[in-house]
C-alpha cells in the first residue's frame, strides 16, 4: 500500500517538522521501537516510515520512539539519524508524542543531538550511553545529567545490561531521579526485580517502562507505566488491548493476551531484534528493507518462522 498522498506531499514540499510545537509532557503506554527503513543508496525511505507511522497510530499506540535499539542506531549516520527524526516527527503531526533516541560515545554528539531533536519538534529523548573504554559511575551520571541540561524536554533514561558496556547502577539511577526533566527510565534488563529496587529508589520521581525482555504485564502490575519496545510494530492493536486490560485490572483476561504475545518475544530471542522486526513487518506489506551491515538479514526458515507468528496479529 502507498504512503497518504497528504503524508507524501508534506515530505516533498519541503514542510519543515520543527515547526509544530510539542505538546505532550506525560508519557504513558504503547510506543514501538520504529525500524530504520534506509535503502541501498544509504537514503532513508520516507514513504514507509511515514505510512508505518500513521497505520501505527491510527491503530492506538501512544507514542512513537524513532532510533531505539529496533531503530539501529548504532548503525546510522547523524545525517540519516536526522531524516529519521524529521520523518516520524511530521508523521506524528502532533497526534501523538514522539520520544528520540539520542545515543553517542562523547558527551558534546549527545548534546548536539538533544538540541537538534529539540528543534525538529520531538517531544521527549531516550538518552543511550555508547561507550567504548569502561566509565566509572560519576563519568556515566556526568553524561546523562549533561544530556537533561541541554533541554527542557522530558528525558528518559535507557537502561540495558546485556548491550551497554557502561550501564546505569541503580546509585546512578537513584542520583538522576533528582535531575527535575529526567521523568522516565526505560529498563531492558530480564530482571523485573530491578524494576522493583528501582522503584524504590526514585520513589516515584520517575515513572518506568519495560522493554519486550520483560513481561509488559507483570510490569504494568507492579506500577509501570508502559512499555517501548520493537514488537509493538508488528502487533500494535494486541499491544494497545494488553495495555488497556492492564490499566482496566483485568488481569487474567491480560494474561490470556500476554501469553500470545509472548510468542514474538520467544522468536525475536532467538534472532537478531531488528532484522526480526524489519522481516515481520515485511511480510505485512511494509518494504522496510534488511537489517543493516555488518548485520545479517533472516534466512528463508526464520523468515517463514517470524511471518507465520505476525500473521496472528495486526
């Protein structure tokens, strides 16, 4: 299916996206983890993001979160990681919030991308710590609370053991709840009871949301606000009804659904996450491209394998 001619005629008449002011300060429920469509030339492809944006949010999702870890990041270039945010913000058009990933291994990249997602119009950032040399835990808190300094916009802190080798320690945690725009963690460890110590340390200074390592459900229950994460592309109305049976408190109707649900989670463990998402979404029309190199596209039987789980859903 083709982009919205109105999406497509904004993007080619050049409407500037930093032009629409941000309007949503509280974050709350389902906000995927949007792929990175960027095709051989090394040019992000416009239409898809823009139409996976709109068919997202006119399927319920709260929010949208371009470069995330589904979004490839660590992949892109400050040119393409750009456009992306251009894209999705103009997408959005204010219908919903759009949270950035601002991600890099020198405070001064982090601070020049809070200031030019600012601009675009996002309306929050996702600060990432990319490191290469090990940092101590004042060097990692100097990083983020610098990234909180460079804006006035909502900060969401990124949390993922298995990824990121200068994590934040719940000391640090605990130390940035009391930067006043830091409002959000987003925890993509396997461990809900860290969800929990965190919890009781930012004593509700910020709000948390689990990633698809978690069980959205179980962190719903024990206070989460939500959950940002890759799968939510390809299932956005089951993500968008797990949530609500959460906020309801119709837990046992919640986790008949969690436990379909979990299937995509089983499948994207055994396989790279954005190549996994980027083939699910394939196989429902969305021509979003391969992961990008040095990453491997899926093989034909993984291939089969994500498709057949996604045709159970949106």
């Amino acid at each position: 299916r083709a982009a919205p001619a109105s999406l497509v005629a904004r993007f080619r008449n050049g409407h500037h996206a930093g032009r629409r002011r941000c309007m949503h300060k509280e974050f709350h429920g389902v906000f995927p983890y949007l792929v990175s469509p960027v095709d051989s030339d090394g040019r992000v492809m416009d239409d898809v993001l823009a139409r996976l944006c709109d068919d997202l949010v006119a399927k319920g999702v709260h929010g949208l979160t371009p470069l995330g870890s589904t979004g490839e990041f660590a992949y892109l270039t400050h040119a393409q990681k750009r456009r992306v945010v251009e894209v999705v913000v103009e997408a959005a058009a204010g219908r919903v919030p759009v949270i950035a990933g601002v991600a890099a291994t020198t405070t001064a990249e982090a601070l020049n991308q809070t200031r030019e997602w600012e601009k675009l119009g996002v309306d929050g950032v996702l600060a990432v710590l990319e490191a290469y040399f090990p940092l101590d835990d004042d060097s990692i808190h100097g990083y983020f609370a610098a990234v909180a300094s460079a804006t006035s916009l909502p900060v969401t802190l990124y949390t993922n053991p298995n990824f990121q080798r200068a994590d934040l320690s719940l000391p640090v945690i605990e130390r940035l709840s009391h930067v006043p725009n830091i409002r959000y963690l987003k925890d993509a460890s396997v461990n809900t009871g860290r969800l929990l110590s965190i919890m009781e340390r930012v004593e509700g200074r910020m709000e948390i949301f689990a990633a698809s390592a978690h069980i959205p459900a179980a962190v719903m229950l024990i206070g989460g606000k939500g959950w940002m994460a890759g799968p939510a592309c390809v299932a956005p109305r089951a993500s968008v009804r797990l949530y609500e049976l959460c906020r309801n408190g119709a837990w046992n109707d919640a986790m008949t659904l969690q436990r379909r649900l979990w299937r995509l989670n089983q499948a994207f463990a055994k396989y790279s996450l954005a190549a996994c998402i980027k083939s699910g979404l394939m196989s429902q029309g969305y021509p979003v491209g391969d992961p990008l190199a040095p990453q491997k596209p899926l093989d034909s039987k993984a291939q089969a394998e994500v498709a057949a789980i996604v045709a159970g859903f949106d």
